[in-house]
C-alpha cells in the first residue's frame, strides 16, 4: 500500500497575515503570476495523458488528506499546487486523439469570456443582480427558440419582453433541463384535470433514455416505461403507440412521451416527427432529449437530425457538447412560453411576482451569466462556422466507419447516425466465425481490457459502453465508443487511435 501523501502542505506565512494583507487578495492584480497560470494552461491543452498515464490507485491514494491551513499560503505557493498536482492531474480531453467524451476543446476566447463572467459575477436569479444580462439572456433563448421551433419574428418581439413567461432555461447541464421538462410536464398534466393520486403517472421513453430521467421519475414519483428498440437503435413508432395505449387501459395517467435526439451510447435517433404526432393525438406532453443533436440545429443538417421537433412541447440541448461552450451550459426550450408559468415560483424577498426575474422558473436559484458564452459562440462561430464543424465531426464519423468495416480486425456494431460510433475488436480466433453467447463475453471481456490498457497508456482514448445490439440478441456486450466531436481531429488522428488499439490488442493476444 503507497502512503498516503497530502496535496498541499500549506506552510504558514513567516509573519501573521494583517486584515489589509486579506483586503489585497480582493484588489492587488499580479500579471506575473496571471502569465503563469497561462503558460500551465497552455502546456496542457498541447499534451496527451501520455507523459502521466492514468493510475486510479495512486490519484487516490494521493487526495487522501488535506488539512486547511491556518494561516493562508500565498497565491504564488499555492500556484505550485497546481502546476505540481492539480494540472498533470486532469484528464486531456482536449486532445484530438481523445475520441471517447462529449467534451469538446474549447475555441480560446472561451475562457476570456469566463473571465468577464466571473469578474462581473452577476448573479442571473434576479434582475437586481444581472441587469443587462437578463435581457441578453432572454434574447439568447429567443434565438434559439427560433431555430428549433421557427415562430415569426413578431412573435419573439413580444416575447421577450413579455415577463409573464419565458421561452426556456438556461440550466447546468441536460441533466437538469430534463428533468425541468418532467416538472412542467408533471404540472401541466396536474392543471389540465383533477389530479388523482391514486393512479400511476407514467413517462415514456426508449431503453436508452439518459439516466437523468430516472433521477427526475424518482423525484417527481413517476414510473418510466422503457421500450425496447430497433436494429438502428431508436424507437419504433407502433411499440410506443401500443405501450401509450395499455398504459390507457389501465388507467394510468401518461405525463409525458419522450424521444431522444442523439443517444448517448449510439447517437442514434427516435422518430421524433412520429413521437409528437403521437402525444398531439392523444394530448400527452412531448420532450425531445436533443442533449447531444441539438446542436445540429444550426447546421444544414438540421433535417436529417431534427425533423419534427418543432411540434415538441419542450427541447433539451446542451451547450457544453456540440456547441463548443464549457461545462455547466444546459438549454431547456418551450414551444409555448405559456408552459413557463407551470413551474413559476415567488419569494417575498426576490423573485417577485410581477418582477422582470428570471429565477421564477428555474429549479436552480443563483446561477451564472452563461447566456454569455452562448452569446459569444453564436456571434464569433457565426451559423456557416458551426455548419463547418458540423461537417468535420460527419466526415470523422463516416472515415471512421469505413476503416472499421474494412479492417477485419474490427466489427462496426452501430452503423453513425451522427457523430457517435461504436465498434469492438475481435480476437483472431473468433474472426469469420458464427459467435456463441460465450464467444461474445469473451470478446467482451478482451475489449473491456483493450480499453483499461489504452486509457491506462495515455496515448489516444475511446470510450466503452455496455448494451445489447440487436444481430446478438438480449445479450449484453461491451462497445467500444467513439465520439468524434473535437474540430481538430482528423483522419491521421482516427488511424492513430485505431492502430494503437491494434498494437495493444497483439500485445494482449501474444
Ligand atoms: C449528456 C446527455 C444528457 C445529460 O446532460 P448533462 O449535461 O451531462 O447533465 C442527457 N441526455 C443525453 C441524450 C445526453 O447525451
């Protein structure tokens, strides 16, 4: 067993710090120290985890104890901290050989942006405490609305400025915005009939529905229905339509149908046209989860990925995936503003009713100006540049594709819809075979250590997930996952990280 060593031991000041000393960390700026925290950032986002492979065991042993210091360090020790640990600590997902993460790199006037946000700190619960921003984030939202569910322009002049209600959220993540859109479907069904508590409320949903459903089913007391679904992966219509009626006939209150734009293991696609025809028939609430496609909205392949999503109740996206703003940027749209009011709530002392304040329809109270980053994106990316990264995550995917079907090394095991694909490498001993259930966890298991040593080597990284396909039956396999989100990949990148899968596999097969 390693011992246990500290992160930081904190040294105290040689002489007890003055309150003017703590008063400086507010007001004194040093560039110095600024250019070396650049620098760090810098070395970082050129690395591979090559140079730190990844070792579970020794990270943890390693953040095993930290003591908060009496007397405080100052921000130059403590920046040792981080060039030591805390920076060749992070995972490189910036990398374009690391094709396993929705996590994009980040275009560099992102963390200027971050900078102004955080230097103003405004705080987007009340327009007390944001002013100007809460008027750029409703028009952020209005933007959005109207790619995703096009109303004219007159409509958004009056909405935006219509504080009754609001077009969507901004949230921390899809996590929260999905479960948002189970609370108002939840209180739209309350408000449309008497509400019974003895009958069921149900969700339903394809198998591969984000597990943030089932935090918000838990919350909300409500049972989802998981279909089962087809050879690409998505919903067939006629099993929602049949699982919508049973649930009618044992009357169970059905709050909302929900449909996937983009899964998360495969990025394959529900029939999303279908799935709100459906709910429009028999009034039940419709979500597209578009956490992952969303983005696409902005790209000619807005109908490929989306089509039919403007006669959805509410859409989830996510910014921090394919629209290249960081971490903690979620989108929660409504097609009828009306639907904002469901979820409205008051304080006496903020959020007034009649008051011009955002925070009266979000579950999350304060929040950061992120309607910046968006701002930001939409403004510097323009609409023609994210069609261009659009292009070169579809053209990644399909080169990807092709190089897995002609090496017999590999099985493509979900043939792209968009930018997300899974394959597994098979042993010699099973190629050209017909595979039994025992040859498949075999092969499992040899491509759950292909992925453990690759992550462990540092040079290139794929994700894995675990799912039944339909060519094998129920049985459970391990995937190998690509997510080819990252605009400075290319084909060299791709063949790297397949070629080093290559030598791996050899290496564990001699
Ligand atoms: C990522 C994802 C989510 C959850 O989003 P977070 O931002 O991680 O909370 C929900 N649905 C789908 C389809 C996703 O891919």
């Amino acid at each position: 067993m390693i011992e246990p060593v500290a992160v930081a031991v904190p040294q105290p000041l040689p002489e007890a710090r003055s309150f003017e000393d703590i008063q400086a960390l507010f007001t004194e700026a040093n560039h110095a120290l600024a250019e070396r925290v650049n620098q760090g950032i810098a070395q970082f986002l050129s690395e591979t985890d090559e140079p730190a492979p990844f070792n579970r065991d020794d990270l943890i042993n390693k953040y095993a104890s930290f003591e908060i210091p009496l007397e405080g360090q100052t921000f130059e020790a403590y920046l040792e901290t981080l060039e030591q640990h805390i920076i060749p600590d992070s995972a490189h997902l910036a990398s374009p050989r690391y094709l396993g993460h929705m996590t994009s790199p980040l275009p560099r006037f992102i963390p200027e942006v971050g900078r102004l946000i955080q230097s103003l700190n405004q705080n987007m619960v009340k327009m007390e405490t944001s002013r100007g921003l809460t008027l750029l984030e409703r028009q952020t939202l209005g933007l959005m609305h109207q790619e995703l569910f096009g109303f004219e322009s007159s409509f958004y002049d009056q909405c935006v400025h219509d504080f009754s209600s609001t077009l969507g959220i901004f949230t921390s993540g899809g996590t929260l915005a999905n479960i948002s859109a189970l609370w108002a479907a939840c209180r739209q069904a309350a408000a449309q009939g008497a509400v019974d508590q003895r009958r069921t409320r149900v969700v339903i949903g394809s198998e591969l529905m984000h597990y943030s459903f089932d935090k918000g089913a838990e919350i909300l007391g409500l049972t989802l229905i998981k279909l089962p679904v087809n050879q690409d992966n998505s919903i067939d219509i006629e099993v929602m339509a049949q699982a919508l009626q049973t649930c009618l006939e044992h009357d169970q209150q059905v709050i909302a149908l929900i449909g996937i734009a983009g899964t998360t293991d495969f990025g394959s696609i529900d029939p999303l046209a279908d799935i709100c025809r459906l709910g429009q028939a028999h009034g039940v609430y419709v979500h597209i989860d578009a956490a992952w496609g969303g983005g696409f909205v902005l790209s000619a392949y807005k109908e490929q990925v989306l089509a039919g999503v403007a006669q959805a109740d509410s859409i989830t996206i996510d910014g921090h995936k394919q629209l290249m703003m960081p971490i903690g940027c979620g989108l929660l749209l409504f097609k009828d503003p009306n639907l904002s009011k469901q979820i409205a709530h008051h304080a006496p002392y903020a959020v007034r009713e009649k008051s011009l304040d955002q925070g009266k329809y979000t579950l999350e109270g304060t929040r950061p100006a992120n309607t910046l980053y968006l701002h930001a994106c939409l403004s510097i990316i323009g609409r023609k540049g994210y069609h261009q990264i659009f292009q070169r995550a579809m053209q990644n995917t399909a080169y990807m594709a092709q190089a897995i079907k002609d090496s017999e090394a590999f099985e493509l095991t979900s043939e792209p819809k968009i930018n997300i694909l899974t394959y597994r490498y098979l042993p010699k001993a099973y190629r050209g075979k017909v595979l039994s259930e025992e040859a498949n966890r075999q092969i499992s298991q040899f491509n759950e250590t292909l992925q453990k040593v690759q992550r462990a080597r540092g040079q290139s990284f794929i994700s894995r997930t675990s799912r039944a396909i339909t060519q094998y039956g129920p049985q459970k396999l391990t995937l190998l996952r690509a997510v080819l989100l990252n605009p400075l990949s290319n084909e060299a990148d791709i063949q790297y990280v397949l070629d080093d899968q290559l030598s791996i596999a050899a290496s564990l097969e001699s």
